[in-house]
C-alpha cells in the first residue's frame, strides 16, 4: 500500500481526495495548518471511510516541524500538494502573505523532498494560468497569460518552479493538475466547502442565499459577449475532480509517464453561463434564489472552458456527474451544515 502525504488535506479538494485514495487503498497522511479548515473534517473523512487517516497540524512554511513530520511517517512515495492560499482578492489585498505561502511553500516542499527522498509530486494548478484565452475550449498546449493577481501569478510561478526543479535533479517526477471550477459536496453531505465569511464564490453565495445566509446573488455582469449576457466557466463536481488525483497518482507511481512532467486540464468540457447556473440549483432544488443583476466584477474573465481530452485519453478519467446533481450535492451540504430539514 503506498503511502501519500496530503499537504491541506483537511480543505476542500483535499478532503474529498483524501476520502478517494482511502478507498483507493492507499494510506493517507494529512499535513494542514487549519488557516482555512477544521479539525472535525476528519470525522467526516472517518465517518465516510472508516479510516481515521494519520493528521499532522503544522504549517508547511516551518521546515523543522514539517521534516519532522516527515522522518516520523518515513518511507512516503508521493505528495499532493493542495496546501495554498487560494482568494484572488484577498491576494491582492496581502500579496506578500500569498508569494510566502504559496512560492515559499512550494520551495520548501521540494527541498524537503529532495533530503528525504520522496521523488513524486502532484501539484494543485488552476485554469486561471491561462487567462481569457485565445480560443476555447483550452487545452494544455495554450498559452499561459500574464497573471491577473498575485494568486494566479503564484500558480504559475510554482508550476515553474517544479518544472526548474526537475531539469536540476532529474529524479523527480510531478503531475500539475488544473483545475476549472470545482463546486458540490460529498454526496453522503458528511465533507464539503466551508467558506470562512462572506463566500467570494458563486456556488457557496449561491447556497448560503437559499439558505437566507444571504439576502440575494449578485449577478457579475450580463453585457458579457455570451448567449445570455453572463459570464461562462466550467463547473466540476468536486468528487469527479479528487477521483482524477487517483488516476493521476496510480500513473505516477507506476511511472506510466515517460515524461518528468505531465500538465493535465481537470474540467467537463461544458462552458455554464452564471444565470444557467441559477436557473439550474432552482431547478434542482425546488428553492427560489433571489437575484439581482450588478456590475461586472474586476478582473474577470468572460468565458472559459476546458478541452480535458487529455485526461481522458491518458488517465482514463472523465468528469461524469451532471450539473443537476452536483447543485443538489452542495444543497444538500448546506443544509447539513444549517441544521435545515
Ligand atoms: P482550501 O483553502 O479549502 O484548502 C487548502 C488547505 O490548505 C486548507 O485546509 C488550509 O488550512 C491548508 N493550508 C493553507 N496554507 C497552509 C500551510 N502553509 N501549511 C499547511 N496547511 C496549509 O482550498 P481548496 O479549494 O481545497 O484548494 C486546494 C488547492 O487547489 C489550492 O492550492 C488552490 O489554489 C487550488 N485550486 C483551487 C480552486 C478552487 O476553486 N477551489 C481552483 C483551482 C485551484
Ligand atoms: N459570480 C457571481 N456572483 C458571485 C460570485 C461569482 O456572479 O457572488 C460569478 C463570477 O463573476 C464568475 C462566476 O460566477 O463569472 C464564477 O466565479 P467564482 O468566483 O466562483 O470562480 P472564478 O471563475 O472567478 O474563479
């Protein structure tokens, strides 16, 4: 059974992965500082599993305690680095805060990788490297675009950072995964999102609105060149994109890749509109979502979607749950987490 590490294994993709690669048969260590989780997700991790997975509270960035972490839990095969600071605004809000955690931790993980012997890597990347692209859907080939905030540049500087790393020692071998949008929750409703404040994304507004968190949705624009005037991404259910860090890991270790490298586009393939979206958890749900209709939001890109035909061709997977049941997933969090029957 090999054994992998979770850096921010606790957070959003990193507990439904961890839940996947436990049921993989894998053995899970989680390292998370708890800066944007709690420590009960590991109930749910336990109470989905049966296994309690090994948990280490320390901050990546502390090199002592975290090669300490790693003599403890010695022979790891793998890492999966979700460890991050993730909220576009607050990047440009505290910069420094977002290049120590993000660019600094990446650093320090492949350093300590290197002294420990730990040769495989697979990194959290995002569709937001990529920018308004030129043309869609975006498959790994296109270029990346100048950064439209410190969160995006740290992504692509890390993803340059492990590629710099590899041409120096040779022995490693990394996987960098980009995500699209991930949304729902867990279907057991026993794991998923937990925003800390005013949630800045629209599937977490979205929940918390029909929970009378909120008062309404504000709507980011709809003079947008798009069908119906608002902006398009490509939602993935959360669980379809942590069982692709399975597929990802299995080829890792079974050094399918003839390449030190591999970039892989995590997405359906299918751009939604922000009002298709509304229009959709309505339908799901059978709850009326207050909406109103403001300003474009700074920074935005207009329409985005993922050509993932090369996770489909190499790594065998697909993003299969339709969009119907994955709103109804993260209703179905949000009211566990309310207390709403
Ligand atoms: P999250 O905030 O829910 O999870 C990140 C976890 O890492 C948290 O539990 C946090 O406590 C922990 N953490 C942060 N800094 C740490 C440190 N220095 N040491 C130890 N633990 C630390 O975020 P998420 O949505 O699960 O995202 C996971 C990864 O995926 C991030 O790298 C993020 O940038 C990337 N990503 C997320 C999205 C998205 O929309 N959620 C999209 C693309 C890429
Ligand atoms: N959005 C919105 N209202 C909100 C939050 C988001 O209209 O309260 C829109 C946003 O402008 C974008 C889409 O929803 O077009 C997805 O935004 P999110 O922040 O979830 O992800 P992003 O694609 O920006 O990373």
């Amino acid at each position: 059974m090999a054994k992998i590490l979770v850096t921010g294994g606790l957070g959003y993709i990193g507990s439904h992965t961890v839940v996947e690669l436990i049921q993989s048969g894998y053995e899970v260590v989680i390292v998370d500082n708890l800066s944007n989780s709690e420590k009960t997700v590991l109930d749910g991790i336990e109470s989905i599993t049966g296994v309690l997975p090994a948990f280490e509270e320390l901050d990546i960035c502390d090199e002592k305690a975290f090669q300490n972490c790693m003599t403890k839990h010695a022979k790891i095969d793998a890492i999966i680095h979700f460890a991050a600071s993730k909220a576009v605004g607050e990047s440009i809000e505290k910069s420094l805060d977002y290049y120590r955690n993000n660019v600094f931790g990446i650093i320090q993980l492949l350093s300590l990788m290197r002294n420990n012997n730990i040769k495989h890597l697979i990194f959290s990347s995002s569709c937001t490297v990529y920018g308004q692209p030129d043309k869609l859907p975006i498959d790994e080939t296109a270029p990346r675009k100048p950064a439209t905030s410190p969160y995006g540049n740290t992504k692509q500087m890390c993803e340059d950072i492990i590629t710099d790393a590899i041409t120096s020692y040779h022995d490693f071998t990394a996987i960098l995964l980009r995500y699209f949008n991930p949304i729902g929750a867990h279907p057991s409703a026993k794991i998923g999102e937990l925003p800390k404040g005013v949630p800045n994304n629209l599937v977490p507004y979205v929940t918390q609105t029909a929970a009378g968190i909120r008062k309404e949705l504000s709507v980011f624009g709809d003079d947008y060149n798009t069908p119906d005037g608002s902006a398009i991404r490509d939602y993935i259910y959360v669980v379809d994109l942590a069982k692709a860090h399975v597929k990802a890991m299995q080829r890792l270790l079974a050094c399918e890749n003839k390449k030190e490298i591999e970039i892989f586009n995590l997405g359906t393939g299918n751009g939604v509109s922000v009002l298709e979206l509304v229009k959709t958890f309505m339908n799901a749900t059978g709850v009326n979502l207050p909406y109103k209709i403001v300003g474009r939001r700074a920074g935005d890109t207009e329409e985005v979607w993922a050509d993932s035909s090369f996770a489909e061709k190499e790594l065998g997977w697909t993003a299969k749950t339709p969009l119907t049941e994955v709103l109804a997933s993260a209703w179905n969090w949000e009211k566990k987490v309310r207390g709403i029957k």
